[in-house]
C-alpha cells in the first residue's frame, strides 16, 4: 500500500476547508442529493461526498456505508486530491498502491473507484464525489461526464454555503456596527446636551443636522425650527455677511475656523457669540461637514468695549489744555459710548462751601438746553440734590426715573425734557471728592450695575483731572512771577507732553486693572500690574520732583540721604530701563565691582540721575547696541583732569586731593556728541539735535541739567567723554564719606 504524499499546498488548502466551516456539520439534503445522483448514474452500492482534512477523510454524504470518516493515510481520496481530473480505479488489487489497503482486504472489499476532485474557484482541492462497488468494472463516458458534473455541483454548494456564512458574519458586523454607532451616537448627545456650550453639526450640503439641548434652551425654538438654516432666523442682520463670508471660506478649504457674531437669545437679547467649527471627516477621509460650539463672550466684549472706552477718556482727558475742558471730553465720550443722552459736572465752589454748576457738558440732542440753561443757576449744599449727596457720601446713586421723584429738585424740569433714568459718579482725588458727573437718559430703566461699574471706572480719572486742576494754578502762578514765567511755560509743555501723557495712562489703566473693575486677575498678573502700577507711580513722584525745580536752583531742596545698596540702586535702575531697551534690541549690561558696597545718598536722586543717563543712552544708541552701567573709585585729583560741564570749574577747589569719590557711569555705542555740540550740554532746554526749533530725538533738555544739579547736591559732579559716531560715557561722581 502506498500512502498518498501531502499535496504542495497542504497548508493553504486545510485553510480554504476551514473558511467553509463544514466538517462535522449535520447532514443536508442538498448534498445528500447528488450522492444519491451519483450511486444511480454509475449504478455504484457506495457514492461519497468526501472532504479530507489533515488526518482523515470525512463523509459530508455517503450512500451504502455506515462509516463517518476513515484514516486519510488508507483513504483512496488522499490520492485523488493530487490530481486535477478524475481517478479511477478499476480493479484495486491489480492497483500496487491499494493491493494490501485495509479497505480492499477487509470487510469492506473495495475493487472499483472511481473519484472527482473538488477544486473550489481558488484551485483547492478539499476532497471528492467518488463512486465505488465490490466488483472490477468501468465507467463510461456519459458516467464520467455525470460524475464530474456532480463535483462541479458538489463546490457549488460548498461556495453557496460559504457565501452565507460570509454574508452572516457581515450581517452580525453590520449589525455590531449599527449598534455601536447608535451608542456612539447616544453617547455623543448625551455629552453634547450636558455640555454648558452650545454645539451643533453640519453636513455636505451646508444645512445643520443636530443641535444640543444647551442651544436650543438659548434660542428657544424647536429641532425642527432650527436645523438646516432655521437657525439663521436669530442670527443678527448685521452680522449675517460676516459669518457666511467666514463660513463659506473655511468650509471650501475644509479648515477649522472661528467667527464672532450676535445671536439672539430666547428673551430677545442679541448675545456675542464665539463660534468654532471643526471640519468631520469619515473613516475614508472624505470631508463631511462641520462639528461647532458657540461660547457666549458677551461679557468679554464688553470688557473689551470698556476697557476701550477708558482709554479713549483718559486719553482725551490727557490731552485736554485745562480742568473744564478736561471734564467736558470726559462727559462727552462716556455718552458718545453709552446710552446717555447727557451729561453734567458739579464741582465744589472756592470756599468748599456748595456745588456748582461746571461749564463743561454734552447733550445728544438741543432739547435739553432750557434743562441746562436751568441747571447753571443752581448750587447745592451738602447733602442736597444728586450732587450734594455724592459729595458728602463718595458714592454713586442711581435713580430710575428723575422725572417722578418727589426727592429730585429738577423733576419738572426733568418731565419737560424727557428725561427719566439717572446717574450720580463721583470723581476723587486722594479721597476727596473732586467732581460729581451726573448722566441723563431718555427712558426709565433698572440699575444696571455694569454701566455703573463702567462709568464708576472713571474715578480713576479724578487724579489726572486734580492734575489739570493743578496744571492751571501753576500757570496762573508762574504768570505772576516773569523771571520764572519762560523757564517755567517750556518746562510744563515738555514733561507734560513727553512724561505726564504716557504716565497718566499707565497710571489709570494699571489701577483700573487692580481694583478688578472688568474682572477678577489672578496672583502673577496682579504682581506684574503692581510693578507697572508702582514704576509708574515712581515716575510720577519724580516729575513732581521736577515741579521743584526751581527750588533746587534756590539751594532750598533738601537732600533725604541714607545707606544705600550700590548693587541694588543700580540694578533698579536697569530694571526701570530695560523694557525700552528691549524694545530696541539693545544689551543691558550692570558692572559693579564689590569695592564700595554702600554709600550715603538721597536714593530717589542718584536713581533720578541714573535713569537720565540710561533714558539718553537708549535713545542715542541705534537698534542692537550696547549699554553697560558699571561703577569705580577715583581720588578727587583725578577730577580736574575729566571733562566737566560748562562752569563747573569754579566749584573744583572744594574738592580735596585726596578725597575718594564712586563714579556711576553710564557708556554706549551710540551716535556721540560733535564736538562744535559737546558745550550745550548739562544747559537747561538745549538739545543737541536742535535746528530751527525742530528736534529729531524727543526730550526736554532739562535731564542732564537736573542730574547736574542733584550731583551738586551731594557735594559731587557729573562729567562725560563722547566721540561723534562711537558713543558717550555720562557719569556722576558721588563722595565716598
């Protein structure tokens, strides 16, 4: 007996008979059919349907024998599988590879065989129909015809069964998927309905196919009102463009976007929105439309607006040449901003004794000019009328309609004009109250504590306005006195437009800011507003140092001298710089050696000098110089051979040989100082960039002449070397005591 050898493909073939998940199935008619067929067309006692695995032959169908499955090493089909066409055995025991098989000598006594491959579409071979009798014999033609046939219907079937546990699998899939998608889907909404912001979804064809619960309890309106562009019914007309044309560009580029738009809320509010949309792909990466939330950013923008709005009034307030013009700008932006239709200021009378009616005022309309004509020939003491009472209390009042108040003195007034809701702000200055603005409008209304928390902000104005107020009594004075009166007006026109304009700004936002009018800040921003708040503050003492003026030159200012950290004044100094120096990509650069580690000096003073010195070095040094601020000792001798300002000499002879000075100089690589030019220097307004009244680099020209004086106020000096075109060394020689 020869047992068959494996086939080459053994091992994709056993493959192929597991994907048709027929062995050891039940019987079926369908197969058991064409066995039947088969024993009638040959005329055969036995007919198979047999299928071979790795260690039998297996009967899908059998007619005339009891056997499920035999060895596949004695079956007749393990041979038969080798080949593409038809075996046939006429007579086993004339056959050497099935004379001795146990099926031919045994009860069985197979003589005749005859079996058909079943070669599935892929050219596998997973078993046969086969025929066998008792006796030797042969087929004919039409019989083997038949019998081939009858294989090709046997794979038919096996195919046709395969294709159904195919499509069973993909059904289960299909269903697990549709499952797992309405879970998705569930899990989706019920994340997007808790969500706190409003979420929508897009398709292809541009029309809206979900929205959240969050949004449509904002708009209150159905499903079915909003989704394709049912939506766009409470968009803001005004807006409309601005979103589509947003849209409609992000949308071809298949990109993510953000848009800012007004949509009106269930109550009739139109309300800011943030929206952000986010392209949705499908799995084969085709785009499918938009995924979007929209936040409401109502309150921001009006922060936004608020925050505007201060700096356009202290601005302008700025600005102003005088207090009343000052208060007049102030009404007129708030009401030009807001819903007021007009405004007033009350101001204490010389004698502090009644509130008067200021010039200053601004009305939308002429219809209120007998109500004002009314107003100028009114006072109020203490605790009379609006501006009576904020004066006393400090605090605002509102009041929802004037017009019927039995309180308010000018209700008749108030009814014949039309106005209704009112406003009271106090404006201070170093807890007095300096101005009391009172804001009218059209229409009764609630308090809204946002306008009065907005318009409260301004308070902050009251110093820059007290700062106007005492621009005006100096002017008045330096006109009494002509030796001082030129001196004096140059002085005022140019710290006020060079120092005071950008202060007063830093200063009213920075304390704005602090006080948390538009929101709560958190520890790291309040610290770095409080270093803005406190430089600025800082600067604002020292120009009302330079006020004074006029009493250093009298030798009538004095000095508050203490111990000193050389390392820390310095370092301040370079502190209070650097963000100008920065902005010009220059290098700061501190050298102070540990040889003298204190000295006894008016702090604020030599700082004065310092920022002088660094202010000019920034200003004169070209985008990515250097600028190093170092310190060193020198004996007094080594004074009278350094270059002094003009009419320094005279003082050198109190200066004594031996005395031992700290020189805090200041170098750069700027544009130096010609030396037809170096003469001007340390004198009152002189610039060295002045021709015919023009100046290319802004300045007072009073810094150096200040910082000369200070430095003679310690019983020290300034002195400078500078070439035109390689840059300066500015330095002040302090005493060591």
């Amino acid at each position: 007996m020869q047992i068959a050898p494996l086939p080459d493909n053994e091992l994709t073939r056993l493959s192929a008979l597991c994907q048709y998940q027929i062995l050891d199935s039940e019987p079926e008619v369908a197969f058991d059919d064409l066995t039947k067929l088969a024993a009638s067309l040959c005329a055969t006692p036995i007919a198979l349907i047999s299928l071979v695995d790795a260690e039998r032959q297996w009967f899908k169908s059998k007619v005339g024998l009891s056997a499920v499955s035999t060895s596949r090493d004695i079956s007749f089909c393990s041979h038969t599988i080798l080949q593409s066409d038809i075996l046939i055995v006429p007579d086993a025991l004339a056959d050497e590879r099935f004379a001795t098989n146990p099926l031919v000598m045994g009860e069985l006594s197979i003589r005749f065989y005859a079996g058909v491959p079943l070669v599935t579409p892929e050219g596998h071979s997973l078993g046969t129909v086969c025929v066998i009798d008792t006796v030797p014999r042969e087929l004919s033609h039409p019989q083997i015809e038949a019998l081939r046939a009858l294989s090709r219907q046997v794979v038919a079937q096996l195919e046709l069964r395969r294709k159904l546990i195919e499509a069973e699998i993909l059904t289960r899939e299909l269903q697990h998927r549709e499952a797992a998608l309405r879970e998705s889907e569930e899990r989706f909404r019920i994340m997007a309905d808790s969500a706190p912001v409003l979420i929508w979804v897009d398709d292809l064809d541009q029309q809206t196919i979900f929205y959240n619960q969050t949004w449509l309890r904002f708009t209150g309106r159905s499903l079915e009102q909003e989704i394709g562009k049912g939506w766009q019914q409470g968009l803001h007309p005004n807006d409309h463009q601005h979103w589509s044309s947003n849209y409609a560009a992000a949308f071809a580029a298949q990109a993510p976007y953000t848009v800012e738009y007004r949509l009106r809320r269930a109550d009739g509010e139109y309300r800011w929105m943030l929206e952000t949309g986010v392209p949705r792909f499908q799995p084969g990466g085709t785009f499918a439309g938009f995924t979007g939330s929209c936040v409401d950013v109502t309150d921001r923008k009006a922060i936004e607006e608020d925050s505007q709005l201060l700096q356009t009034v202290t601005q302008a307030v700025v600005d102003s040449p005088d207090f009343h013009s000052a208060m007049q700008v102030a009404i007129e932006k708030v009401c030009e901003a807001t819903q007021w239709e007009f405004g007033e200021a009350w101001v204490p009378s010389l004698d502090k004794m009644v509130m008067e009616c200021s010039p200053a005022w601004y009305s939308k309309t002429e219809r209120l000019t007998e109500f004002r004509r009314h107003s100028e020939a009114l006072t109020f003491p203490p605790n009379v009328g609006i501006p009576g009472r904020i004066w006393i209390s400090k605090k605002t009042e509102w009041h929802q309609d004037v017009s019927t108040d039995k309180t308010y003195l000018r209700a008749p007034q108030a009814l014949a004009s039309g106005l209704k809701a009112t406003l009271g702000i106090p404006l201070l200055a170093n807890d007095e109250v300096i101005t009391v603005l009172v804001f009218y409008m059209f229409k009764a209304r609630q308090e809204d504590q946002r306008m009065i928390d907005l318009i409260s902000a301004s308070t902050e104005l009251g110093l820059f306005i007290q700062r106007k107020q005492a621009e005006e009594e100096v002017r008045k004075s330096l006109a009494k006195e002509q030796e001082l009166n030129q001196f004096k007006s140059n002085f005022i026109a140019s710290v006020s437009h060079e120092l005071r304009t950008p202060l007063t700004s830093v200063l009213g936002l920075s304390g704005v800011l602090l006080k948390q009018h538009f929101g709560a800040i958190n520890a790291k921003q309040e610290q770095y507003l409080s270093m803005i708040h406190s430089s600025g503050e800082h600067l604002l003492k020292l120009i009302n140092d330079l006020l004074d003026l006029a009493k250093i030159e009298a030798g009538k200012q004095e000095l508050y001298k203490e111990v000193v950290d050389v390392e820390d004044l310095c370092r301040s100094a370079i502190e209070v710089i650097e963000v100008q120096a920065v902005a010009k990509q220059q290098t700061l650069s501190l050298k102070v050696p540990v040889a003298v580690k204190s000295i006894v000096v008016d702090q604020q003073r030599i700082l004065q000098i310092l920022l002088n010195y660094l202010s000019n070095a920034v200003k004169f040094t070209a985008t990515g110089g250097v600028i190093t601020l170092s310190s060193r000792l020198a004996p007094g001798s080594k004074l009278a051979a350094t270059a002094l300002p003009k009419e320094t000499p005279d003082l050198l002879p109190d200066i004594l040989p031996n005395s031992c000075f700290l020189i805090l100089e200041v170098s750069d690589t700027g544009i130096g100082i010609p030396l037809d030019k170096q003469h001007l220097l340390f004198q009152s307004f002189q610039q060295i960039d002045s021709e015919e009244g023009k100046h290319q680099y802004a300045g007072s020209g009073l810094g150096l002449t200040l910082a000369k004086q200070l430095a003679e106020l310690h019983g020290g000096r300034v002195s400078f070397t500078s070439t035109a075109g390689s840059g300066s060394t500015f330095s002040v020689w302090l005493p060591v005591e």
